[in-house]
C-alpha cells in the first residue's frame, strides 16, 4: 500500500511542476531558516554546561547604590570567596579571577614580543572548580607556586611549537617572569569568558582585603543537595560582618544609617549555566549573549515556518478543484476516506523530505555567511550529530503531518455525487480560512520589516549620535606601556609628521578600556546625598584636546600652573551629585590608600561636557580626570589623505623606540562601533530573514493568483468580450489580495510597536517609534504583494477571451 502511495505521490508532483517547485522551494527556505536558528538557539545555550559540576556553580555578583550612582557589576571584593568558604559549610570550594586583559609575552630568551589577550589571574582551586583538562601538569598543584602559569594548547604551539613547554619561561611585560607549570586543552567556545593563560593569584599585585572594592570575579562550587536561593540570604549577614566596619571606617556611619540615606551594598548569586544569557552587568568578563534574542530568533524561525506550512495548506486547498474529481472517482471506486487521506499525507510528507534535503544543501551553501554575522563557529556536520539527526528524521514528518493535514481531510471530505456532478465550489472568495492564512502570513512579515527598520534606525542614531567627544580621526596605539619613559619621546616623534594634529598618553579612553572608581566628597564632609562615586581617569596636559571634549567651565590642564598635579576636572553628572555652586576652585577629596586612612585633595579646575564612556543602554555617570602618568596607550587625532602612508610612518617611529615589540592600533569609531556589534548582527540577522519571511510569503500569493486566474478564466473572457479594460480587469483580480494584506498591517502595527518597545528599553539613550515606519513596513508589503500578484493577473487579462471562452 505504501509502495503505491508513494508512486501516485511522486506522479502527482511530477505532473504538477510549477506547484510543486513552489511548495518544496518554499518549505525549503523555511526549513533551512529553522535549522541555522536552530544551531545558533542550542549553541547559545549550551555555555558552560561543559563543566561537570555547573549546575552547582555560582558568581558572587554586586549591586551598588552610592554617590548617585547604581552599580551592577559582575565582579565582588577579593576576601568574598575565601570568606564564604570558612565562614559557611555549604561551600565546597571557590575561585577568582582577575582578568588583566592584553600582555605583551614572550619566550624566555628570545626578543620578539606576542600581544597575547586574556590573560587572567586565577587561584590554584581553579581545576576544581571548572572541568579544563589538563594535557601535562598536574591540576592539583598546577597554580600553587609563586611565578607559575598554565597556558593553553593552541598558546603552547605559538611560543613553543613542537617543543614540551613544561618547565620553561615565559616573559610577560617584559619584567616578570613565570614557569610553564601546566598545559591545558584549549577553553571550549562556548563558555562565558575565554583565557590562554591563568597565572597564579600569588604575583597578582593587588592590595587584599579591600571589603569596599569590587575588582574579582569571584565563583563558589556549593556543596550537593544545597538550595541556592536559601544560601544567598547569608550574603547579607556577610555585608553587616565584614563590609559594614570598612564603611563605618570610611564613612564614619553604620549600614543602618548608610541604608537609612538611601544607599545599599548587595550581593547575589547568578547560576553559571544562566551568565551568558542572562547576565548583563558592569565588568564582565566577555561580552555576554542576550536571552532576548533567543527568544526573538525562536519566534522568527517558527514563523517563517509557519509561513511556508501556510503556504502548502492554502496551494493545496486552492488546487483542490482540480482533484475533486480524481477523489470522486476514487470513492466510486471503493476508496475508503482513510485511505485517500492516507494518500495525500503520503504526498504531503514526501514534499517535505524533499524540501528537508534541499534545506540541508542550502545550510551546508549559507553557513559561512551566517558564522560571519552571527559570530559563531558552527559547523554543517553537527546537523548529523546524535544530538540533531533524529530533528532532521522527524522535522519533515512533523511538518509534513502540520502541512498536510487540513488538505488531506478537505480533499478527502469531498461527496463524490456531488463532485461528478460538478457542484463542488471552491472560490476564492469563499475561503475564509485560506484568506485568515494569508493575513497571518503578511502579519508576520509586516512584523519583522517594522522591527528591521527599528533595530536599523537605532543603530543609526548609536552611531551618528553626539556622544561628547569628537571620535573620529583618531587612531589609538596600544600597549605603549611596553616601551617605559620613553612614552613622551614616542608621542612627540609621531606629533612631526605631516597630518598628526595632537596626541595623548593613556589609557583610560571613552570606548571599551580600562576603568577605575573612587569616592570622592566636598571638603570639609561626608554627606551621604553629596558624596559622588566616579571614574576616575588618570591623563595628561593633551588628552581633552586630543579627544574632542568640551569644558563648560574652568580651564584644562595646563603646564603653565604648577598646582595641576592636585588639580582634578568633573563632569556635569558628578558636579550635579555633588551640588557645589560656583565649583571652580572648590576642594574635592578622596582616600588615597587601600586602608582608607590617608586623603587625597583635589582642586576642581574645570567642568567636561558630559561624554558618553559606557554604552548607551545607561545614563552617564559621574568621571573624573586628573593629571597622572599612564602610558596603556597613545591617541592620536590625524587628518591626511593617505592614510596607509601615515600609519606606516606611525609604526617606523613605533619600530624605533620598540624594537621587537608589536605594533598593535585601531581607530576610536571602530572601537566605539565594537560595543554595539551585537545589535548590528541582530539588525543584519532580522533583515535576512524579514526578506525571507516575505519571499516565502509572496510564493504562496504568486501561487494562489494564479489559480484564482485560472478559477476565473471564464469570468475574464465574458468580462472583456462585455468591454472590460485591462486595468479594470488586473484591479478586480488584485483587491482581494490587497485587502487582506491591508488587514496584516493593522493587526501587526500593535504587536510590533509592543515587541520593539520592549527592546528599545534596554538602551537609556533611543530613538522615538515614530508612524512613518509602520507606515514604510505597509507600503513594502502592499508593493510587494501588488507585483506579486500583478503578474499573474496582467497575464489573466491580456489572454486572448475567445482562448478563455473556448477552453470552458
């Protein structure tokens, strides 16, 4: 029976090619959209569940309210973990790790540096938290010595090649020296945060104990059978044991009265399996995916699913006309319903294992790309893994089921007297479900052009937005700390070159950079509602000028005034927290020591225009800026026309001072750009399959025209014989359509101003939804269904009505 279902099946698609081309080319686009969101869904969340024990694995994150800022961040102070480990049983075990970003390394003896980045300071208890295989060296005493490093397979290849790297040295900086003490397999792609290197927390040069200072990502390992939620409520006991007398020392105020003016210290545990997806705090340690978009992309592939299933329902109920009678004479014949609806699942279901295998072909063709977009490493043979074969076996069988089910008991439904005798009709214009199939179809469409031009406009505001400081031209070289004092001797060779403006060195810079806080308070006091905790930046005389900034008031600094050195400059954020009248001249101050006993005093110079130093999904901050040596990098604002030619004398004059040092820049507008990369991949993503979900869309309209022109091919000749113009004739065959497409954009004009509402939250700084883009969303979809439908009508009109009228 199956044999024989098949062969009418595959006859039924041969003789029918256009429709069948349709369907299986439709679906396949549908399908294939499936899989590659499929891929990318599971690989986002699949982070970190390579660990063996992450479903017990949790980071200490921190939330605090102070100076007029609200600080989320991702790190907590240095003695949390060792304190939750003695104080609480149900700690098994924790780690740290302070990241140090990009070094410069090399291998003991030889004089060519490697800008090697994340590189990370970590406990030895790091192998017993996280599952990282050791290839040599053993994970128990790997980072217990002082000056020890494990490094991992693919760093080993690049400093040793194919020598054993244990036991040997590697340079880092330049000045500090750590032994080779374990090799490990190279981090998986998808863990939260990445490092080649993990040297001993023993030489991280770090003033410990600091209970008020949040720098170290701090993981704890809690024991089988422990309720997190319950835990967490001790980390306020922590906070009034150990954080409160460093305050009371600081402040001089008990966290009852520091809670009483409104400020709070929290901390809090995240899961580690939810940090990718979930977590978007300050100083993490890579940036993070957005559940957000799981969610988003999810939706999208089962739309465009959706679509291309509607598309077979509706050309298969349209069509079905023209197989009534075959089914009349089949029940005449003594074909029980089951059987028929046996058959045309059977058609069905092989339409959709075509389509699944030209899906597959098109992955394996689109994948490169879609990697590229969506920054992933995804691989076309993971569709043939355990994991996703049996999806691949079952998917086309779903939909083959989903697909083909109402046609099957439509057609099989048929009254075979009635249909011999020709009194089955199946209009366009009666079938009300295939016209509800039609609006949802352009709903969704309507839906992902709205939320395309949004995600596009936003970006475009990001990006031409003025953020306080004159971005481009400028080009900053990174890692001038390697070449020592002879910082200023490399800024001032660069300055005589043709088309160098000016130049600064540091290396706190308004895009991705390092960063610093500190308290500070008017003299004189410590005012809960007036002290301000800021970033403070360490610059020379140069670096407002070199950056674009403006002053609203006061003066930068200057060589002229000897005093600069206790001189500091604010911006409007921290001068409106610290409420100071006429603050030029006023005296600021902050602890200049880790045990909060000496006070540093600053004198207010000048007020910057406030910048944007953090990405525009949050309010600017107080910052602060004083006069101190930092050579992280060197700005230089440019202006030529050849820009390749100045970069190479930039790096001759770099090679001079440098020798054997790399030389590694990149522009500030790339950099700025760096921070919003996830939402211009989510802006080329939605495009892609906006245009998708609206092809697919329009092959199913291009199909169901031309079967109404071919219901209607009588009605045409009759109405052109009577006098009827083309026009009149293409504006008959094309309202219907239209009206249902008209009524698409009203029912998803809602539901995308709501979806996109919810995502422009996320940013502190957007744009408006304005009604001309639902109104461009509207006129997108009417042209394109016009022209979809246009054709087949224009086609209908133009036949000849003698042909039309005889072939009835």
């Amino acid at each position: 029976m199956l044999t024989n279902y098949l062969k009418i099946a595959w006859r039924t698609l041969l003789k029918q090619r256009g429709f069948t081309f349709i369907n299986i080319f439709g679906l396949a686009v549908g399908l294939a959209c499936c899989m590659l969101i499929m891929l990318y869904v599971l690989d986002e969340l699949s982070y970190d569940r390579y660990n063996e024990k992450a479903d017990r694995i949790y980071r200490v994150n921190s939330e605090i309210l102070f100076g007029g800022n609200n600080m989320h961040f991702a790190v907590s102070p240095d003695p949390m973990g060792p304190t939750l480990k003695k104080d609480y049983p149900q700690v098994e075990q924790f780690v740290r790790l302070h990241q140090r970003g990009t070094w410069l390394v090399r291998k003991a003896g030889e004089s060519t540096n490697l800008r090697e980045s994340d590189i990370t300071f970590a406990d030895s208890t790091l192998f017993d938290v996280f599952t990282l295989p050791l290839i040599s060296g053993d994970p128990k005493t790997a980072l217990r010595e002082p000056n020890t490093v494990v490094i991992s397979e693919s760093a080993a290849k690049r400093h040793f090649g194919d020598q054993n790297p244990m036991g040997q040295s590697l340079l880092f900086d330049n000045n500090r020296t750590f032994k080779v003490s374990g090799v490990m397999r190279d981090m998986p792609k998808n863990a939260h945060f990445q490092s080649n290197f993990f040297l001993t927390m023993l030489n991280d040069d770090y003033p410990w104990g600091q209970w008020l200072s949040n720098n170290h990502h701090t993981y704890i390992l809690l024991k089988p059978g422990t309720n997190p939620e319950t835990f967490a409520k001790n980390l306020d006991a922590v906070v009034r044991k150990y954080v409160g007398p460093q305050a009371m020392q600081m402040l001089n105020l008990s966290m009852d009265d520091f809670r009483k003016a409104g400020n709070h210290i929290y901390y809090w545990l995240i899961p580690l399996t939810k940090i990718h997806l979930h977590s978007r705090q300050q100083i993490e340690l890579a940036p993070n995916g957005d559940i957000q978009y799981v969610y988003i992309f999810s939706a999208v592939a089962l739309f465009i699913l959706l679509i291309a299933c509607i598309n077979f329902m509706n050309l298969a109920t349209a069509r079905s006309a023209n197989r009534a009678k075959e089914v009349g004479v089949r029940k005449v014949m003594g074909s029980e319903r089951q059987q028929l609806i046996g058959q045309f699942m059977t058609e069905s279901i092989l339409t959709t294992t075509l389509a699944m295998l030209l899906a597959v072909f098109m992955v394996g063709l689109t994948l490169p790309a879609f990697n590229a977009i969506a920054a992933k490493g995804l691989a076309i043979n993971q569709l043939f893994s355990p994991y996703y074969l049996p999806v691949l076996i079952v998917l086309p069988v779903i939909v083959g089921l989903l697909a083909g089910s109402y046609p099957a008991l439509f057609l099989s439904s048929f009254q075979p007297i009635k249909v011999l005798k020709g009194k089955i009709n199946v209009s366009f214009r009666s079938a009300g479900l295939r016209s509800g199939l039609v609006v949802f179809q352009f709903m969704m469409s309507v839906i992902l052009i709205v939320g395309t031009i949004i995600v596009y406009r936003q970006i475009t505001f990001i990006q031409t937005k003025n953020v306080g400081f004159n971005r481009d031209h400028v080009l900053t070289v990174n890692d001038v700390y390697a070449i020592g004092k002879q910082a200023e001797t490399f800024r001032q060779e660069v300055l005589r070159l043709p088309g160098v403006v000016t130049g600064s060195v540091s290396g706190y810079l308004p895009t991705p950079s390092s960063r610093g806080d500190n308290t500070f308070f008017a003299e004189g006091q410590i005012d809960m509602n007036k002290g301000v905790s800021m970033q403070n930046w360490p610059v020379d005389y140069n670096y407002i000028k070199t950056m674009g900034m403006q002053l609203v008031q006061g003066r930068d600094f200057s060589k002229e005034f000897g005093a600069d050195s206790s001189g500091i400059i604010i911006n409007e954020s921290a001068l409106k927290i610290l409420g100071l009248k006429d603050p030029i001249g006023k005296r600021i101050w902050t602890f200049d020591d880790p045990q909060l006993k000496n006070r540093k005093m600053y004198t207010i110079i000048g007020i910057v225009k406030n910048f944007h130093f953090e990405s525009l999904r949050q309010n600017i901050g107080g910052l602060s800026m004083v006069l101190s040596p930092n050579s992280g990098a060197a700005s230089f604002r440019i202006s030529s026309n050849d820009l390749p030619a100045l970069i190479k004398q930039i790096e001759a004059k770099w090679k001079q001072v440098a020798p054997g040092q790399p030389f590694s820049y990149q522009f500030m507008d790339q950099s700025f750009d760096e921070m919003y990369r996830a939402e211009q991949r989510v802006g080329t993503i939605a495009l892609t399959f906006a245009v998708l979900a609206v092809l697919i869309a329009c092959l199913g309209l291009f199909g169901l025209a031309a079967f109404m022109a071919e219901q209607r091919t009588k009605e045409i000749g009759v109405r052109k014989v009577l006098g009827a113009s083309v026009g009149s004739i293409v504006t008959l065959l094309s309202k219907d359509f239209l009206k249902l497409v008209a009524i698409s954009i009203l029912i998803a004009s809602p539901i995308a101003w709501y979806a996109m509402n919810q995502w422009l939250n996320d940013f502190a700084y957007k744009i408006d939804i304005e009604w001309w883009m639902f109104a461009v969303a509207g006129l997108v979809a009417v042209g394109i269904a016009l022209l979809t439908v246009s054709f087949q009508s224009v086609k209908a009109a133009l036949t000849n009505p003698v042909k039309s009228l005889r072939s009835e």
